[in-house]
C-alpha cells in the first residue's frame, strides 16, 4: 500500500521548481513575499510545500542560529472545532515564543505578540464585539456595569481611568481575564490591529529571522474556513522579513470568495481577491507521459523489497534522466534496469505494468497523471490481490490490473456490457472482446457495439494481455465491491441495482435516498451494506469521506445496518481515525459504542478523544 501522504521526497520531478520557489525568498533578503503554489486537488501541491521546505534548509547558515523558521498550517484540520483565522495566528505566536526562548533573544516581544494575540483569540471563541475586544473586557462572567461600558466605548464616553477600573473589576470576577492585554491609550479596533501588526514586526526584528508561513490544504476547507485563514493571512502580508507560501486550487478559492461575498458572478473581482494575497503565482506542474510513467515506477521501487540505499540510487537516477527528457532520453524499464542494480523478477514485471499502464494514465480524463488519483489505483489493485491470495482466486495481477483500469475509467455502460459478457458465458470468458484485441493490437480499423464505442475502450483493448479467452469470475469476484459486480447466486432487484449504484458513485447525495431504500426488503440491504463496507475498505483516513455518507443512509433505512456499520468502524486502525469524524456520527442510534470504544482505545489519537470527551459533556452525542 502507498500512504496518501505529503513526501519531501522527490517522486514527481518538481525539485525543480521546489528549488526556485525556495531562491525567491532568499533574494527578497528579508523583503515580504507571498507566493500561491496552484493546482487541482491532488497535483502534488502538499509535496511541493515538503520539498520547498527541504530546498530552503539548504540556505541557512553552516554556523549559528538559522535565519529561516517556519511555520507550518493545515486549516482543515481545525475546520469544525476552532476558528482557522484564531488558530493561525496562535500558531504563529507560539512558533514566535518557541523561537525567542532557544535563542534567549527577543523574549519579551515574542510575548508581548502572543498575549495579544490570546486576547484577540479569547473574544473571537466568546463573541465578544469588536469594541470590547478593543478595550481588554473580560470573555465570562461579564457583569452590568462591564457589560455597559461597551455601549459607552462605541460613543467614545469611556475614559482610560474607567477602562483601568473595568479591568480591575473584571479580573477579580473572571478567570479568563488574566490573559487579557492591558488596555492602551489607542483604543478603537484598527488601532489595536495596527498595534498587533507592530508587536509582531518587533518580535521578527528582536528574533533577527525571515518567518516562513507555509499554509496547505485550503482546497480542503470549507468556503467559512478558506476565507478566514485567507484574512488572517492579510493580517502579516507585506512585513518585512516574512514570506508566505500558500498551496490551493484556484478553482476552490474562487467558489469560497463567490460565497463569501454572496454569489459575487464578476470572475474578475474574484480573482483579484486571490491576486491581492499572491504577489508570485506558481502552479504545479502537469505530469506528462514520461513524469506518470517515472512517477509509477518509482511507487512500485519504493515499495520493493530493495534497502534504501538502492532505492535511494534509482529515484536519483530516475530523477536526472527526467530532467534531460526535453532531450528525448526515456524513463523506461530499460533505462531503471541499465542503473546498477541487481532488479529482481517480482520488480521487473511491475516496471512492465508501470509501462502498460501510464499511457491511459496520462490521457484518461478521470485520471488524466493525478498522481493521487493514480496511488489510489495502485492502492485498490494491491487490495484486490490481497484478497486474491487470502480466498485462492489466483487472479493475475496484469489481468486485474487491466480489469481495474477498464472499472474505473470506462463509461458505466461498457463496464455493465462486460460484467454481463462475463456472467452469460458458461466459462467466464467475455468473448465478445477477442475480434476487438485482435484488431486493436494489429492496428486495424474495427466496429464497436453502441456500449462499447468511446475512445478510451479502443486504446484500452490494445493494451496487454488479452481478456476474450481469460476467465474473468475470479477477477470480478475479488472486485465485487463495485456495484455492477453481482454474481448470478448474490443477484439484486434492479431496483436496488440502481440504488446501489447511485450510493457507490455518489455517496455525498445518499441522504436523499433514504426514503427509497426503505423500501426494499432487508436481504437486500444486507448486501448492498456489504458491497459499500468493501468499497470502503479501501479508505485510509477515516474522517469524513464520502463513502460514509452511504453506509448512514443504509443504517438509517434498516437499523440492523447500523449494527454492522459500527463493527466496522470499530474495526478501523486507530490511527485512521480522526477527529472530524465524530460530530458526523454522534448523533446516529448505533454511534455510542463506537465512541466508547474510540475513547477507550489505545492507539487512537488524542485530538479524537479530547472530542468525544468535550461533545460528550455538552450532550451532543447519543445516549
């Protein structure tokens, strides 16, 4: 299995670019940048923030502190539970203290910076109005008087010897109040943000370094959380010594600003939202038949069972021959073989995949080099064989593989034409592809059924090996997690075919199939629960996808569902889990024993149990 994870390993030749991204700021020498690494969900834009981060480390001083500190945000994992504007200046903060208490420099305004910061921070989690976050008021126990003296605050009635007196109050009735910064002659919200821009500036400047925000997974966010961490970010763009690094899809940045500003339609002023924020704009780099083909290769090197040091070798080698490819030079399983190193057969013949598989990986639409997109298709054709090898189908990997790629990418007609091909024959064989193979890999001209005809299925049956003779039920029964694949013995009524399908390729709309599917007798929702579970086997990180949003509809149709969908969650690894998933659950009739077990579990993480603990005692979850 291949984690989805972001690598500061290059796998996808952007050292390149990771390298001049990190020279930009270095030769701003302490001017401020902000720079927007662009590109659609799951390009590679995480790794290029890894690896820019590993190319800047290269430019601090041999000797001495280093001149770069960086912080590193990730809004969507605050989405939910805290204000991502808040939470990232308390990153920051934080970073800041850290900073001055190594270097025993700077201590004071570092936490100068953060008090103010935790006051701003305390009257945005409290709702405190802007006025008396201006004036330092207590976030609790707000009494009359103290209560009143905002409405005076905003007709400029309140004198600095009332303030004094109200904080003095306010201490000795709220806890909260001893983080409260104490309140200044300039009074008025702007005044207070400039004085926040200012104790930051001299905390950078005591520190004597260029603070590096590195901010990812914007195109995760919700619209409300993109937008407040795109204003939190404004608060420090343009100080000297800083640069920020932000990575988002242009497309998810442009949705949250038309919301924001309740369905803006001027595609200009929208994108001059983003522009204002990004002084140097970068995208990531499209991945091109050679980059996929390199890019497949090395996930399957690096799952080998070589040592690192050979693996090591071969992704620099593979590396500089790619970055010589303008030249015509090729990454092939040739070229990896000529590199020195002693490739067992097992390698040799997924090298041979990687090579079959990246042309339709690069031209496919629903790929089209994602290299996210292709990790989870290895991801699903490691699971299959998996599965394979524990039930003693004996599927071979290149005709699953290529079964896999024709499930994922064909049109959904095709792929019913060729599970019913599959299950009409008395051996298994689709038939109907053998004069299709034959014509394709000669390179003759041929007509194709109406299910069949589209321009992917053509360059898929040139593709090895050959399926019309193979025995494809082992195949479609280690992959029956797809709707379509229902076994003649397993059949469903067509009614909950339909419904099955709909809930495996679009489980996000599953609620509005709720009424439907109780409707249908419970046998057949047992299986249909069990076609969505194998589905979502293949999920790594459990905190809301998609595929869930389906097993709750099948639980709410039936509840004895419900008792299946908690053994599996139950099941999960521990450190899959994550915190978003509980207030998605809480609610459910059968969610109480899987919090309870989540709780009282070892290895699963404490963000998730500090939730279950803190909704718990406010009564939102189920009893």
């Amino acid at each position: 299995m291949w984690t989805d994870n972001e690598t500061d390993r290059d796998f996808l030749n952007f050292e390149g670019v990771a390298d001049t991204i990190a020279e930009v700021i270095v030769s701003a020498d302490g001017r401020p940048v902000s720079i927007g690494v662009s590109g659609a969900w799951g390009v590679g834009k995480s790794s290029m923030i890894k690896l820019t981060k590993t190319s800047l480390a290269k430019h601090q001083p041999v000797h001495g502190a280093n001149k770069f500190v960086f912080v590193e945000f990730n809004a969507w994992l605050y989405q939910g539970y805290d204000d991502a504007r808040a939470a990232l200046l308390e990153v920051i903060a934080n970073r800041l203290e850290a900073e001055s208490e190594a270097r025993k420099t700077g201590i004071d305004k570092a936490k100068d910076f953060l008090s103010r910061v935790r006051w701003f921070r305390l009257a945005k989690l409290v709702a405190l109005p802007a006025a008396s976050m201006a004036l330092g008021l207590p976030p609790i126990g707000l009494a009359g008087e103290i209560a009143g003296a905002v409405k005076d605050a905003t007709s400029g009635n309140l004198t600095n010897e009332g303030m004094e007196s109200l904080g003095k109050q306010a201490s000795d009735t709220a806890s909260a109040a001893s983080a409260l910064v104490k309140p200044k002659d300039a009074v008025s919200p702007p005044k207070e943000i400039q004085a926040l821009r200012d104790s930051f500036e001299e905390a950078i400047e005591a520190l004597g370094i260029t603070l590096v925000v590195l901010i990812d997974d914007l195109d995760r966010c919700m619209p409300d959380t993109t937008i407040s961490t795109l204003e939190a970010i404004r608060l420090f763009l343009f100080l000297d010594h800083t640069a920020f690094v932000i990575a988002a899809d242009d497309n998810m940045i442009k949705h949250a600003v038309k919301k924001h500003f309740g369905g803006l339609e001027d595609d200009e002023l929208i994108t001059n939202y983003f522009d204002k924020l990004v002084q140097i704009p970068i995208r990531v780099p499209a991945l091109g038949m050679q980059e996929v083909r390199a890019y497949l290769m090395m996930l399957f090197i690096e799952n080998s069972d070589l040592n690192q040091a050979n693996k090591d070798q071969l992704r620099t080698s593979i590396a500089g021959q790619l970055r010589e490819s303008w030249k015509g030079k090729r990454v092939d399983r040739s070229f990896v073989s000529s590199c020195g190193i002693d490739l067992k057969p097992e390698l040799l013949a997924r090298l041979e995949t990687a090579e079959r598989l990246a042309p339709l990986m690069t031209t496919s639409e629903r790929i089209a080099g994602n290299p996210r997109l292709i990790k989870r298709f290895l991801n699903a054709l490691s699971i299959r064989m998996t599965i394979s090898t524990a039930q003693g189908v004996g599927v071979d990997e290149a005709v699953l593989a290529k079964l896999l790629l024709f499930e994922r990418l064909a049109s959904p007609a095709a792929y019913a034409a060729l599970t019913s091909a599959v299950n009409t024959d008395p051996e298994g064989k689709p038939q109907i592809l053998t004069p299709w193979e034959d014509a394709a890999t000669k390179g003759e001209e041929f007509e194709l059924d109406e299910a069949w005809d589209e321009a992917f299925v053509r360059e898929w049956l040139a593709l090895p090996p050959k399926l019309g003779q193979v025995d494809l039920r082992g195949a479609l029964y280690v992959g029956r997690e797809h709707a379509p694949l229902v076994t003649a013995s397993d059949r469903l009524s067509s009614a909950a075919a339909d419904l099955l399908r709909a809930l495996v390729e679009n489980p996000q709309e599953s609620n509005a199939l709720v009424t439907s599917l109780t409707d249908l007798p419970r046998t057949e929702l047992s299986i249909m629960m069990d076609r969505v579970l194998a589905r979502a086997r293949q999920i790594q990180e459990w905190g809301a996808p998609p595929i869930l949003d389906a097993c709750i509809a099948l639980a709410t149709a039936d509840p004895n569902q419900g008792r299946s969908l908690a053994g599996f969650l139950m099941e999960r690894p521990g450190k899959q889990i994550q915190a978003s998933i509980v207030p998605k659950i809480e609610s459910e009739p059968w969610a109480s024993d899987v919090l309870k077990h989540w709780a009282d579990a070892a290895d699963v993480e404490g963000p998730v149990k500090r939730v279950i603990e803190g909704r718990s005692k406010s009564g939102n979850v189920a009893k």
